[in-house]
C-alpha cells in the first residue's frame, strides 16, 4: 500500500466520522420530536463500551505496526551487516579469485537497493527480485571454484560460505517481514467502530441545540491520523523507513 492510498482512506474515514456524526444527530432529533418524553437512560453505558473497545482495537494496531516496523529496520541492518561480511571475507580465496566476486557483490548489492526503492512498481520489483537470485546462484558458484582453487586458505569453505549462506537467507527473511501485515477484518473492524463511536456521539447530542463541533474534529482528526500513521507503518514505502547506502 502506497502512502497515498493511505492518505486517501484516511480522508475517507474522517469524512465517514463527520457524516456519522451529523446523522446521529439527525436521527436523535427527529425521535425527540416525535418522542418528547422519550428518554435515553442506560445508553451511556454502551457508548462508554463501545468507545473503550475502540480506544483498545487501536492500542493493539498501533502496537502491532511499530514493532513490525521496528522488525523491518532491524532486517536492514542485519542484510547490511551480512553482506558487508561476506565482502570482507573474500580476502580468504587466491586473489585472482577475489576481483569477479567482489564486482558481483557490488552489483547484488546495487540490485537489493532497486528492489526496495521501487516499491509501488510491481514489475520493477519483480526483476530486481530476479535479478538478485541469479546473482546469488553466480556469487555462490564462483565462491565454491575460488575455495576449491589453488592457493585458497585452508578454512575458506567454514569461513566463507556461511557468511553468504547467511547473505542469502536473509533475503527471505526480508520478503516474509514484508508480508507479515494484519488480516484486512481488523481494519474494516477498526473503521467500523469509528463510525458508530462517530455516530453514537451524534445521537448522544441530539438535543442540544449547538453542535460540538470542535470535538468531532479533533474526535474525527485523531482517529484518522491514527489509521493514516498505522497503514504507513505497515507499508514498506514507508515514509519513516530507513534505506540501505552503498
């Protein structure tokens, strides 16, 4: 999800909150005139429930985005180290080994950078992500003769290919991180809620006769905000995701 399709769903849902709002009011003015005696005893309790459970399905969303957040920037950091000591480790084959292998890190590494700054663009992804496993299959294959070459040290097979093992794996780490997102019912449970808060707020204030609107527009810009904030987080072009640097 781009950031501004989250923008635009958050839009939505305060324009949703309002509309609620205004039409619970609608709705209570019109049963206070047909109902003048007509009394509201007990309801305050629901509103109340129904406010905490909202107020709790947001604590728990909000939660549950930054720490998977928190886990896609530790990933980062953990290729980043990863590849970086599978470069240093080359130094463990002949040298005339040593230069092809270094060249095709630097371009894996130009290719992973690709892959995660053209987010949006599936198809560009897609051949980044192709592109990267061939270079994975090259790097390996030339690692393995430039062991088994002469002059290569004698714990270069233990020293180097777990660090491109791990220079590897990692990549499906990062692929799974990226897929790790809440089921779509909790969002739609989350607008859900907003709105009938939104709309119990407005039948609550019915019989008054000014409408509080400076509470429904910070009640409405709160919610949103929240719901914008927590589908940024849970998006991979994130606008607070920090990014690789060669």
């Amino acid at each position: 999800m781009t950031i501004y399709l989250a923008a635009l769903l958050s839009l939505g849902l305060f324009a949703g909150i309002l509309a609620l709002f205004e039409y619970g009011r609608h709705l209570s003015a019109r049963r206070r005139t047909l109902e003048p005696e007509g009394g509201r005893g007990g309801t305050g309790t629901v509103d109340a429930a129904i406010s905490a459970l909202l107020g709790l399905l947001l604590a728990f969303t909000v939660n549950g985005a930054g720490s998977r957040f928190d886990t896609r920037r530790q990933l980062i950091v953990e290729e980043t180290n990863a590849i970086g000591t599978a470069y240093l480790r080359l130094d463990v084959l002949p040298p005339a080994a040593q230069p092809p292998l270094r060249e095709a890190l630097r371009r894996y590494v130009g290719v992973r950078l690709d892959a995660y700054s053209k987010i949006g663009d599936d198809a560009a992804v897609a051949g980044a992500w192709t592109r990267g496993e061939e270079l994975q299959q090259e790097i390996w294959r030339q690692a393995v003769a430039g062991i088994r070459a002469d002059g290569a040290a004698p714990q270069a097979s233990s020293v180097l290919l777990p660090s491109l093992n791990a220079m590897i794996d990692i990549t499906t780490t990062r692929a799974m991180a990226t897929r790790m997102h809440p089921p779509l019912i909790i969002y739609i449970m989350l607008c859900a809620l907003a709105l009938l808060s939104a709309f119990l707020s407005g039948y609550s204030t019915g019989g008054t006769t000014t409408r509080p609107w400076l509470h429904m527009l910070c009640f409405a810009f709160a919610i949103a905000i929240t719901f914008y904030v927590t589908l940024d987080l849970e998006s991979d072009s994130s606008a607070w995701t920090i990014s690789t640097r060669r």
